[in-house]
C-alpha cells in the first residue's frame, strides 16, 4: 500500500489525537471511583463522556482517510503491482 506524506501526517495527528484522549478519558475513571461528592461525580462523568466522543471522533476521521488510501490504492495498482513515489506502508 502507498500513502502521500500529507495523508500519513493527518494520521499520525488523528493517532496522537485518540491517544490523549484515552489517556483524559483514564483520568476521569479513576477520579470517579475516587469521587466524594455527586458535584464531583457529575463532572468527571461529563468529563469522562467528552473523552470519549472525542476517541470516536479521532477513529472515525482516521477510519476515513484509510479507506481513501486504499481507494486511491485500488485504482493505482496496476498489472506489476503498486506504482511507486510515495511512503511505502
């Protein structure tokens, strides 16, 4: 398979982007199993839910720039095999 700079670089990003998210989104479990007020409990609970839609919406977006990869792959393959130019996956 064979990506362009500018797509692997939007990745990494989106990658980056998932991860600190999951790492917020521990964060917030672990101040909620040691939460002593529901005030407390209602923010890391909210907390805990934009961390995790933000997850969501790194995966989808990175979801959708492989699909276009291997779309744009598809169609670039030829008899010989893939053409050559960009990063190699």
């Amino acid at each position: 398979m064979i990506i362009d700079r500018e797509t692997f670089t939007e990745l990494a990003v989106h990658l980056k982007l998932a991860s600190d998210a999951i790492l917020k989104t521990a964060h917030h479990l672990a101040a909620l199993s040691s939460a002593g007020t529901p005030a407390t409990e209602d923010a890391e609970w909210a907390g805990t839910i934009e961390s995790m839609m933000s997850i969501n919406n790194q995966i989808t977006i990175m979801e959708r720039l492989l699909r276009a990869v291997m779309d744009a792959n598809r169609t670039d393959e030829s008899p010989s095999g893939p053409k050559g130019g960009p990063l190699p996956c």
